[in-house]
C-alpha cells in the first residue's frame, strides 16, 4: 500500500481552501507553513516576520528622522537596496514553500494551473513592488552622489568648514542658503542668473525668510577682504553707460563676466561664479551665505514634468516669449485663473515670463513656483515617480553642500517644513533698487529688521490696492501666492 508523502494530519483540500490558506501565507508569512503541516519552520518564519514588523514600526515610530537621514548617505542606500531585494526574494520563496505544503498530493490539472497562476499573481505582486523600490533606492543613490560631492573632494572658494558634522547648526543660530537660476538655453553666449534668492533659515524653528534680489541690481559691493573689493571697491559698476550697456554690469551678469575677466582670483572653485555671487550677494544682504543651490533651467521643465506639473494661482497673463525691448510681442500667454495645473514648458515661463512684467512681478511668481513644486513633491508622487525625479534632479541641480552635511540638512528640512516661509519685502523706491547706485545699507537694515522679527501671518494686513511696496518688513509665502484676479497681489 502506497504512503503518503504528505505531513501526517493534513487532509487534500478545495481549491478555494488552498487559494485562501496560500494568500494567508503571503499575507503573513510562516501562516502558510504552519497550515501546510511544516510547523517548526512556519513558526520560524512566522516569529521572525513578526520581529520584522515590529522592529518597522518602533524605528518608524521613534526614529524617523534617522531613517530619513540614512536616505541620503549612498553606501546605506546601497544596503537599503540589497535588503530590500533579499526580502523580497525570501518572501517569495516563503509563498512559494507555502502553497507546495498546502497543496493536495493529488488535484485535478484545473486545479494546478489555478492555483499556480494564483501564486504567480500573487508573486508578481511582491516582486513589482520591490523592484520599484530598489530602482527608487539606486536612484536616490545616484542623485546623491551625482550632485553632493564629498567635501574633499570638490572645490570652493566660499564654503565654510564644518566642525561637528552631527550637530553643525550648533554654534550657528541661521543657514543661509543662496538659490541660483541659471538662463542658460541654448544659443545663449554665457550663463545669466535671472534668478537669485537668499532663503535664510532658522536652525532651531525651520522659519525661512525668503530674499529676492532684483536682477538688474548694479554696483553689487564685495567684501573688504576679497579680492575682488581691490578691483570694485564701490561695487561692481561703471558710470555713464547707457541700459544696454549696464546690463553687463548688472547682477544678472556677474556669473559670468566677473570670472571671465579674473579667472581664478578666489581661489581653487568648481563653480567660480557661485562664489563670486555668495561674496556679493552676502554683502549687499549683510549674511554670511554657506552654500549655493544652482538650478539649470534647461532642465527646470524634465524636474516638474517628473512631478506630474504644478499647481498655481495665475493673478496676471505671463508671456511665454517675447521680446520686451525690441516690442516682439509672444505668441502665447498664461491665462489668469486660481490653480491652474501647468505642465514644464508652462511651469518654466510662470516662472520666467518677463514681456509686459518688471521684475518684483516675476519674483513673486518665482517664490510662488517653488512653493508649487514643494507642494507637488506629496508622498504619493515620490513614491511613484521618485526615479524620474531624481534622474531629473541630476540634470538640474549643482551645489557646495557636501554629503557630510546631508543627514544634518535633512533633520533641517522637517523643521523647515513644519515653520513658515515668509517673504522679505523690499521698500523699492526707498532703496533706489531701480536706480543705478541702490542703497545697500538700507537693504541691510531692512533685511535685520525682518530677521529679528518673527513672522505672523494673521498679523500682515492685507494689501488694498495695487502696489509695490506692502506694509510690514516679511510676508507669508501663502498669501502672496493666493489668488487675488484683481491685480491686488502683494509685490
């Protein structure tokens, strides 16, 4: 008489049975086993997957922002990669273990190709899964390595030491941080940064203040000791030039002409307009900027197509082209309307267009961009799109922070996120910010007041009227990127 091969207890089951045991082995692996008769190995697998779970939720519980810094140092990416692969393998093989012991020695073929299409599917639905993360894990890797270089290797004329890498905001009350758009399309001799923005942060509340500086400032002043200060001791300008030719003397140039004609003269940099910028634009700010954060334009629509667009109040048509000093007027505008979702190319000229607007118009939308792109980057999306956004990221971002600071800078951005963004508003016409000599220490003075002022939403008064200048030395980024279709909008 022929013997069983089958765990003494066990009895053939229906295929319903056996689908629903095997789906309950996935669920929870070791289940299955126990169910199967293999009860030493499914208690095993079944404790061990217990301890796994729990060991997940005490770290995300008590130590999320530890995880989240280990997000962003590449060798524990790359751990993070394997684990999640060998688990996923594990988990599989587990599956596939339990529904062998839970099937009959004996079954119909229909019942055979049932069940095993059902663990296929249900194996399919790991391994997808895992794969993405994996792929989101290397590509975060990539990203991190790609655009935080290591302090020793990488070069800068500006950047400060860094004495305690655990805690480097100790000794230092704020982190000011220097934003650079960079117009360099192509057919464009040079690069021109339209785009400069101080966001100075307050390492123990996460409030950041946000500082547009115009990008037709001139005579930028440099600090005594660079030297660069021998070369413009009052600012980098030239008297008795027409418009045209005091463009090339404006902020907007500097990037580009001040290396051009003293390659070098700061000392070893990869990026000798960057620092030339954090020099000038730290003085006419009166703060010491740290590091720089460079976005390449060009690639600015990949990053937002990547995040599935933005969404924004449009207050005013936005030229997408045109030429204001020539009056080449654009062949398409941006409508006004609240939330509108825009994709790259749209997103880009939001946040650049200039025909028919001065710059304090093209400043807030700029500030209003980035808090759109902040809003778009929801869990949802980084989970699902996180290898476009970082392969984007590769190609837009360039910068002085280094990966040792990266963990520290993480634990930052959760207060950021947690506190207020404010605008530093600027008294345009009393600051002579229009004019060819602009009162830096009136800008310093500004800037100071702002900084030791904490910001209040409910206490900023609500503009009535067009106008330039609003009441109150900071803003909140939400309210001047409401929507307002009257033309009310804060400047």
């Amino acid at each position: 008489m022929a013997t069983s091969s089958r765990p003494v207890g066990t009895r053939p089951r229906s295929v319903p049975n056996l689908l629903g045991l095997t789906l309950l082995g996935a669920l929870l692996p070791g289940a299955g086993l126990i169910a199967g008769g293999r009860r030493i190995i499914g208690a095993f697998v079944l404790t061990l997957t217990l301890g796994l779970i729990g060991l997940g939720v005490y770290v995300g519980l008590t130590r999320r922002d530890e995880v989240l810094a280990a997000a962003v140092v590449p060798s524990r990416l790359l751990a993070m990669s394997v684990t999640i692969a060998a688990l996923a393998f594990l988990w599989i093989v587990v599956i596939i273990a339990s529904y062998r012991s839970l099937r009959p020695a004996s079954g119909g073929a229909r019942g055979r190709v049932v069940g095993a299409m059902f663990v296929g599917v249900v194996c399919f639905a790991i391994a997808a899964p895992a794969a993405l993360g994996v792929q989101s894990v290397l590509a975060q890797r990539a990203l991190v390595q790609g655009v935080f270089v290591a302090q020793e290797e990488s070069k800068s004329a500006t950047r400060p030491s860094i004495a305690n890498v655990k805690d480097p905001w100790e000794d230092k009350p704020r982190l000011n941080l220097l934003l650079l758009g960079g117009d360099d399309e192509p057919g464009r001799p040079g690069v021109r940064t339209d785009t400069v923005i101080v966001a100075s942060i307050d390492t123990r509340t996460g409030n950041t203040a946000l500082i547009s500086m115009p990008r037709q400032l001139t005579f930028m002043p440099f600090p005594k000791d660079s030297p660069l200060h021998r070369f413009y001791p009052d600012g980098f300008g030239k008297e008795g030039l027409s418009l045209e030719g005091r463009l090339e003397w404006m902020l907007t140039a500097m990037y580009q002409n001040i290396p051009d004609a003293h390659p070098g003269i700061l000392g070893p940099s990869d990026n000798e307009g960057a620092d030339v910028l954090k020099q000038s634009v730290g003085e006419a700010t009166g703060l010491k900027l740290d590091y720089y954060l460079q976005v390449n334009l060009t690639g600015f629509p990949e990053l937002v197509n990547a995040l599935g667009g933005i969404t924004v109040n449009v207050n005013e048509r936005v030229a997408m082209g045109g030429i204001s000093s020539a009056h080449i007027p654009p062949k398409e505008w941006i409508e006004p309307g609240p939330r509108q979702h825009l994709d790259g190319r749209h997103a880009l000229w939001f946040a650049r267009g200039r025909y028919g607007a001065d710059d304090d118009q093209r400043q807030i939308r700029q500030r209003c961009t980035i808090k759109a792109m902040v809003d778009a980057a929801d869990p949802t999306t980084l989970a699902t799109k996180y290898k476009a956004i970082a392969t984007a990221g590769q190609h837009l971002l360039r910068t002085d922070i280094p990966q040792e600071l990266l963990p520290a800078l993480v634990e930052l951005a959760l207060r950021v996120k947690s506190g207020t963004v404010s605008n530093v508003n600027f008294d345009v016409s009393r600051l002579k910010m229009k004019y060819l000599h602009p009162d830096y220490d009136g800008m310093r003075e500004t800037i100071q007041k702002a900084l030791e002022e904490p910001a209040d939403p409910a206490s900023t008064p609500k503009p009535s009227g067009k106008t330039t200048n609003p009441p109150g030395p900071t803003q909140n980024l939400a309210d001047a990127c409401a929507y307002q279709p009257n033309g009310d909008q804060p400047n």
